[in-house]
C-alpha cells in the first residue's frame, strides 16, 4: 500500500508538471484549444473510467450528459442570465438527477442490454437538443456567454488552459483517492464477482447506481467548461459518435487505469487533429487505428506498456 | 439455540426438483456437515439460505428472524457469510484487497470521505488493511500478501475465499466443497482450519465429498438426496442408518 | 382510415428494413455472442456499390443489385476474418466492451471508404418496378413499398428454409445453442461464425438496396439505420430470429403512428423511447428467455 501511495503522489506530480510545462511547447492557440478540448475530454474519461475500467458496467450515452452539462450552462446564462457557476452547477445536480433515477432500471440490465438502454438514453438527448429549437438554437448549435467570476471574464485559451488543467489534476486526485478505498473496492468486487460482492454484504445495485451517477456529474461539468472555454455548443456534442469516442478513449489508454483514461483522451483528441492533415483519409485511417490497438492491445496502451516496463527491468510480467 | 431454522423449503428448475421439502437446523458453536451425491441440491441449498436463488416454497429463518425475502447483501449483515463451490474470486484484485472487500460490512465507506482521503477514512483503511493481512496470516496465505489474485494457484484461492468469508466475521459460515481438488496434505490442513474456525465460535456448515474430512470434524450430518433429507445424526448415527449405506456411503466409506 | 392505411404502409415497410437489419445482429450474435456495430454499415455498402455499379460501371439494375449484395457479403466476411477472428481467436477471448470497439472501429473504416471512394453526396436508385402509386382504400402504396414486403417475405422464408432444414443451417443453430457441444459433434464452429457475417452482411446489403429508391443512401446512413436495427434485434430479445422481425415491424409500425399522429420531429427519438420503455419491464426483451445465473 506504501507503494500505491508512492505511485498516487509520484503520477499525480508528473501530471501536474506536464501540465504546468506543456504551454513552453505549445506554439499557438490552436494548440492551446486542443490542450484544452483534451483535458475537458479527459475530465468525461476520468470519470468513465471509474464506471467502465473499474464497475465494469459499459455506457455508451455519456455524450448525453456532457452535452447536458454544456446546455444547461450555455441557456442558463445566455437567455436567463444566470451566474455561470450557478448554471454549472444547477447542470451537475440536474444530470446527477437524471443519471439517478434513469440508473436503477438501467443497471440492472447486463452487457448488450446495457448498452443499448444508454445508448438510447444518450441518442434521446441528442434529438432533443436538436428538436427544442426556441430553447437550444438547434442543429446549428447557440453561443455562450463567456465565465465570470466576479469582474474578472475568464476568456481566452491560456486562462482556460490553466483551468481546465486545474480541475483535470482535481478530479484525477479524486478518482484515484475513490478507487483507493472502501468505496473503490466496493466498485472493483462487483466487477470481479457479482455474486461474492453481494455475498460479502456489498449492496451492488447501490454502488452501480452512485458510480453511474458521479460518472454522470464529471461529463456534465466537462460539458459545462467546454461551453464556456469554447464560447459555443452544437448538440453533436451529444451524439452517438461523441459517447463512443469518450467509450474509446477509455478503452484504448487502458480500462482500470486513471492515467490510461488521461492518455486515451490526449491521443484520441490529437490524433484527429494530425490525420486532418490526411483530408478525406481521416476516418479511414482513425477506424484502422482503433482497431488494430484493440487487436494488439486489448488491455488499453497504459496497463500494456506498464507490463513491458515491469517485463524490462525484471519484475514479473502479468 | 438453533441459528439457522430451514423449513419445507424448495427450488425446481424446469422439471428439476433441486431442494424438495426440506427441512433442518442448525445449532450454534457446531460443525455441520451436509453430504449427498453430485446433483444432490447441496450446493442449490446454499445459494438459497444466502438469498442468490429465491425458493419455490418454505421458509429460512436465522436466529428466529425469517430472512426468506431478504437481498443476499441484508443476509450478509445478519452474519451469513460463505464460499463457493466453483472459485468466484476478484480476479481484478490483489489477494489482500479481495479479504479486505471481506472487511465491507465493518468498514461502511462513505463517498465524501474517500473521495477527499479524509485522514479518517484512510486510517480506518489502514487498519482494514492490517486485519486483512492477519487472516491471510490465520488462514495460511502469510506469504501471497501482495500477489495478484489471478497469479494465485488453485488451493491458495480456495483459502482465499474462507478468509474473506471470515473477515466479515460471520455467525454461520458455509463451506462449499473447501477440499475438493486439493491433496492429502491440502485437505489435512483446511481440517484444522475449519476445527479452528469452529473453536472460535463461528457455526459452520460444511459441504464435502471427503469423508475422512466429513467424519472428523462433523458434530452432525444431513444426508441429501434427490434434494430430500434422507437422513441426520451423529457421524456414528449416520454411518449406521441403512438408508444411507444403501443410498450413498454404500459403495465406498461403509 | 385512409390516413391510418397511408401511415401502416409507411411504418411496415421501413419496419421490414429494421427487420432485415435486426435478423443480421441475431444472427451473428448467435453465432458468437458479439454485437456487430458495422451492420449498419452493411446497408450502407448495398445501397452505395448498387448506384457505383450502376452509375460508374454501367450495369443494368437486374446484375447490379446480386454483384453489390455479393459485395457486401465479401465485406462482411473481410470483417470477422481481419478484425473479429483476431481478438476472439486469442486465449482468453475478448471482452464484450473490445469487441465492440473494434466493430466500431470497423464501421468508421468503412465508412470512411465509402465516402473516399464514392463522396459524400446523396444517391438514388430507380425504382424497382415504376413510382406509379396503387391505391387502397384512399391509401397510397408505393410499388416499391411492396418491394420491400415482398422480398424481406422471401428472405424470411429463404431463412426458415435453411435454418430448418439444410445441414449447415442447423449446424449454425447448434452452435448458438450449446458452442462447446457443437464443438465436440464436429461442427467447425470458426466457419459457423465466419458464414454467420457473412450471410448477416448479404442481408443488411439487400435491406439497403431495397430501401435505397425510398430513402436515398449516403455514406453515412447506415448508423441510424444500424442503431434502430439493434433497437429492433433488443426488443424482439436478442438472438430470437422470430423476435428480430416481431421487434423490426414493431418499431417501424410505431415510429410512422408516431410521427403522423403526434409529431415528426421526434420520430427517430420513438424507437429508443419504446426500447428504453420495454428494458425497464422486461430486462431481457419481448421474446427473449430469462434464465437463472448458475454459480
Ligand atoms: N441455475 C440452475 N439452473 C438449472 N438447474 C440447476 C441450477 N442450479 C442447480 N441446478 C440443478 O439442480 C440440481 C442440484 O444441483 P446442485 O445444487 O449443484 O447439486 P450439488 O451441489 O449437490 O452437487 C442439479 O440437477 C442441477 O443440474
Ligand atoms: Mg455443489
């Protein structure tokens, strides 16, 4: 357990320093905003991570709640002119609501079953942000007033930048901290063995439900920074494409693994930027990518390189 | 005092009648064996006394309280605890963190507080974590602390599971098949250990094929056949009762 | 009535379609237990090499429309060799989640070859058989509605037939009822698997070829398509054949009722609300089994 600790302290330092280095190399604000989009995209995959990687229990409607999170403080403060942070957070607690009461019939299906209820739920979203014209602006998407805290208008990708690096390095604390403990365990037993959690006394409905419902509450606080750092919001962010890349970035840095989660979302946001350059090859190329990765490493790039390195200096191999 | 009270209970499946009007107890601080040929219900009885099946019929009650309606999790908290016939491991965890999930009862972990490691909620996981590694100590696993439970070989799983049943710090301890595929030495020391288990005043129910181990360590026996008692008593009683040579013990230990 | 009729005809041949694709999900699921997220994408490649081979190729639409359900099938089985063999074939399999990211990954592939391959434009096809409207009951039925009936008819049939009676029909039902025990009488399950894309992808071919006149086709149109028929294979219960039709019809039924009698901006939101609806009250689908978890 001393070692644990060692590798939160030692992780969560290198995360800091990369975050707090990165700017000496990011030569413009195209760069800045994909750093940005990163870190927001790494917020969702955080806490889907903790759902996915560790309860075992798949999602693949979590645009749903991003977009939520994202509309509630883009009408919020542009047609009723609320606090942002008031928005932000009436967003939260609303999809935290609407994860909780959607998440018992919902985790109690398995498997395909599962994904399908949340891949409608995530897909019921998108229609209606698409549908609900007046309030939403549509397809077209509406823009967004920019974050105020107190005089101060946070705008501009350096000050977002820092921000949503800043909350990215809290919620990584948090996640780590969760799955270190009682409440951790709780979720990886019900994962491992249904049926020895609930033996062992772990009510496993309760525990997939709260999962479900912080997992949900990372996605709409992403969805609600996004907003306000990219002053715009369409309900592509919504879509069944946007719930199964967050689902991929999960998968592809490594399932169980908070670090995998971070660097699953770095590539996937980067990598669509560099094959941009590739034109009308981009998706082409991205589909080949996923799924030769999960051909050669179904375990997720981290927990894979971790074993080479383990493998390297003469530990053993798992 | 009779802990658990089982009365006309049954289960069928399709046309299978797993458990057919049965009906037992089971007295406090003594090993009870429960034998029977495969398919005889043994295991199907276990899964409905710890509420993982739900009955057809009857009626489970512990320490005088009916708990037939109860979630596995709730008979848990009344001090159910058991293992499992076929191995169901967290295979996703260290050996310790799969005695210390055995702790979750005690250590009721709250989200605030974990979320932020509160300095509370990290000693009371310090000391989960320092009882966990005594009863891997108590049940012979000193040395698999920090292996992977997927690393681990097939006898040290099988302990595994009585130390996390243990760590819950059950009233009844059901033991499914704790020896089958070990060998002599395996077997002669989860002997021990199910006689220690017992002496510290746990109620364990003991389902085993071995019966050398069976008639040992067993302060009364149920006879299950085609899911019906066929017969109980004393080693000594059961090992007489024709029914029982005839039926089952006939052919090899009589 | 009329009205009733007009909205009937309309949901029981876009039901038909649900019903095609959902068969495809079935059949594949059952043969391996793996959701093929690239069905869609199959509809897509009936429809697209249909036009290309019309239009670029020059054939007539008679040779066409086998040449590009052959296509779709030579695709589908591309697929499970280079993509699904790969990660199920290893020790120890591959779990649910992986394989879904990998037909995933596959259906963006695929589409991102169509659309280099044809562009990103709408297309159309003629109509099997005229555009000239039949009248019942003041109800206007498109010919090509009776296309789609008449075939997905056919195909069912062709399906009963095989799965029924011939040796690798039943060999395929052995397999998804008890693999092992396939296994042990000398079934090759890898071909049952192997034949079960195929055979899924001919068919979600044939769903878009007879969909393209009515609907247009795009490179992209299969993933709403490929969405409402896993919609449709989870209502019927997934892996029941009957289920995946009953599911198709019902859902293509209660989206035209739907969007003609409350309202057609949410007419795609229908088939998830109902899907959602069904799972809340019967986990396991309309005509899907439950079962006892054995431990
Ligand atoms: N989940 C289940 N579904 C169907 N049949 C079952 C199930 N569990 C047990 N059975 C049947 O019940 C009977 C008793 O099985 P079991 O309790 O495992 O016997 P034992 O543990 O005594 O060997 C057997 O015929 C078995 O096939
Ligand atoms: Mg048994």
């Amino acid at each position: 357990m001393r070692r644990l600790l060692d590798a939160r302290t030692g992780g969560l330092l290198a995360l800091a320093l990369i975050i707090a280095l990165l700017p000496l190399i990011l030569p413009n604000k195209f760069y800045y905003d994909v750093a940005i989009k990163t870190a927001l995209n790494a917020l969702v995959c955080v806490g889907l991570n903790l759902l996915i990687g560790y309860a075992g229990q798949i999602s693949l409607g979590h645009a749903g709640f991003f977009a939520l999170g994202g509309y509630a403080s883009a009408v919020l403060t542009a047609r009723y002119q609320w606090n942002g942070f008031a928005a932000m957070a009436v967003g939260m607690a609303g999809v935290g609501l609407l994860a909780f009461i959607v998440a018992r019939p919902i985790l109690r299906l398995r498997g395909h079953y599962l994904a399908m209820a949340t891949l409608g739920l995530g897909i019921i979203i998108a229609i209606v942000l698409n549908r609900e014209i007046p309030i939403t602006g549509g397809p077209d998407g509406m823009t967004v007033p920019a974050l105020r805290l107190g005089e101060w208008r946070l705008i501009g990708t350096t000050t977002w930048y820092w921000i949503s690096g800043g909350v990215l390095l809290i919620a990584v604390w948090l996640a780590l901290n969760l799955i270190d403990s009682g409440v951790g365990r709780a979720l990886r037993a019900l994962h491992g063995s249904e049926v020895a959690a609930e033996t062992v006394g772990i009510d496993t409905t309760r525990y997939k439900v709260l999962i479900f419902v912080i997992s949900a509450v990372f996605a709409s606080l992403a969805g609600s920074l996004f907003a306000h750092a990219e002053r715009f919001i369409t309900p592509t962010e919504a879509g069944f494409m946007r719930s199964i890349e967050f689902v991929t970035m999960v998968v592809l840095g490594g399932m169980a693994s908070t670090y995998g989660a971070v660097v699953g979302a770095a590539i996937l946001t980067v990598l669509p930027q560099l094959l941009t350059k590739l034109h009308d090859y981009e998706h082409l190329a991205f589909g080949a990518v996923l799924i030769l990765v999960m051909i050669f490493m179904p375990k997720g790039l981290v927990p894979t390189l971790q074993n080479r390195l383990r493998h390297l200096v003469g530990g053993q191999p798992r | 005092m009779s802990v658990l009270t089982v009365e006309n209970l049954s289960k069928g499946f399709g046309g299978v009648q797993a458990v057919a009007e049965l009906s037992f107890s089971i007295t406090e601080k003594r090993i009870h064996s429960i034998i029977g040929p495969n398919g005889a219900g043994k295991t199907t009885l276990f899964n409905l006394i710890t509420g993982i099946y739900t009955p057809s019929s009857g009626r489970i009650s512990l320490l005088g309280d009916d708990i037939t309606g109860l979630p596995t999790a709730a008979r848990a908290a009344r001090g159910i605890q058991r293992t499992f016939q076929n191995l169901q491991i967290f295979f996703n965890m260290t050996a310790l963190e799969n005695v210390m999930v055995g702790r979750h009862l005690s250590l009721r972990p709250r989200l605030l507080p974990s979320l932020l490691r509160l300095p509370a909620s990290a000693r009371a996981d310090r000391e989960t974590e320092a009882q966990a590694a005594d009863l891997m100590a108590y049940v012979g696993l000193g040395k698999w602390l920090d292996a992977d439970a997927d690393a681990m070989p097939y006898g040290a799983l099988k302990r595994l599971e009585i130390a996390r049943a243990l760590a819950a710090r059950p009233r009844l301890l059901l033991l499914d098949e704790p020896a089958a595929g070990l060998n002599a030495v395996e077997t002669a020391e989860i002997d021990e250990l199910i006689k220690r288990i017992a002496a510290g005043g746990t109620t364990v129910v003991l389902v085993e094929h071995d019966m050398k181990l069976v008639m040992g360590v067993s302060d009364h026996i149920l006879v299950l056949d085609y899911g019906r008692k066929l017969a109980d008593g004393t080693a000594a009683e059961v090992r007489a009762n024709p029914d029982v040579i005839r039926a089952y013990l006939g052919a090899g230990a009589a | 009535m009329a009205e009733f009729l007009q909205f009937a005809f309309s949901g029981l041949t876009v039901g038909a379609i649900y019903a095609l694709v959902a068969l495809g999900f079935a059949l594949i699921y059952n043969a391996s237990h793996v959701i093929n997220f690239a069905q869609g994408e199959f509809v897509t490649i009936g429809g697209m090499a249909t036009v290309a081979l019309m239009t670029g190729g020059g054939l007539p639409l008679l040779l066409a429309i086998p040449a590009a359900v052959m296509i779709t099938a030579l695709v589908g089985l591309a697929l499970e060799k280079f993509a699904v063999e790969p990660a199920i074939g290893r020790p120890g399999g591959a779990s649910v989640v992986t394989i879904i990211i990998i037909t995933i990954g596959a259906s963006i592939f695929i589409r991102g070859v169509v659309q280099v391959t044809l562009g990103k434009d709408f297309h159309r096809l003629p109509a099997f058989s005229g555009e000239a409207p039949i009248d019942i009951l003041g109800a206007r039925l498109q010919p090509q509605s009776l296309w789609v009936l008449g075939v997905t008819l056919l195909v069912v049939a062709a399906l009963w037939w095989f799965f029924g009676r011939t040796r690798f029909g039943k060999a395929m039902l052995a397999t998804s009822h008890n693999r092992l025990a396939a296994q042990l009488v000398g079934i090759d399950t890898r071909l049952v698997l192997l034949a079960s894309f195929g055979l899924s992808a001919a068919l979600g071919g044939l769903a878009g070829i007879l969909t393209a006149p009515i609907t247009l086709t795009k490179y992209d149109i299969g993933i709403m398509l490929g969405l409402k028929g896993f919609a449709a294979a989870i209502l019927g219960g997934l892996g029941s054949g009957p289920g995946a039709i009953v599911g198709g019809i019902a859902l293509g039924l209660a989206e035209a009722l739907a969007a003609g009698y409350i309202s057609s901006a949410y007419k795609d939101a229908v088939a998830f609300i109902i899907i959602l609806v069904v799972l809340f009250v019967r986990p396991s689908g309309l005509l899907g089994g439950r079962s006892t978890e054995r431990v």
